[in-house]
C-alpha cells in the first residue's frame, strides 16, 4: 500500500505516543505538504540527492 493511503491509520494507532517521520514516496513539494496534512510530523526526502549523485545534476533536484 502506499504511503498515504496507511499513514491515517499509523496516526490513530500510535495516538501520539510518538513521533511519525515518514519516508518512502515522496517526489514533491506536494508530496511532503500531503505527509504532513495526514499527521506526519516529519518527512524525509532521498530521492533528489540520489539522483544528483547518480549524475541527475541540478536537474535532479
């Protein structure tokens, strides 16, 4: 299942007991706002680093 479609269902199970950073998925900008608006409280981004590293250049990021 993807990220978003489980990630309400993390947040009512975990009720605060701890802090969720989401990881995996995440492409944009919009994508990270979405994280957050579903109850992340932290999201991680690799994707534009490992595709500048991996010859993406400044296009990649």
């Amino acid at each position: 299942a993807a990220t978003a479609e489980v990630l309400p269902e993390i947040v009512r199970a975990v009720s605060g007991k701890t802090v969720i950073f989401v990881d995996g998925g995440i492409r944009s900008g919009v994508d990270v706002f979405k994280a957050l608006a579903l109850g992340a409280d932290a999201v991680l981004i690799g994707r534009p680093f490992v595709s500048m590293v991996y010859g993406g250049e400044a296009q990649a990021v």
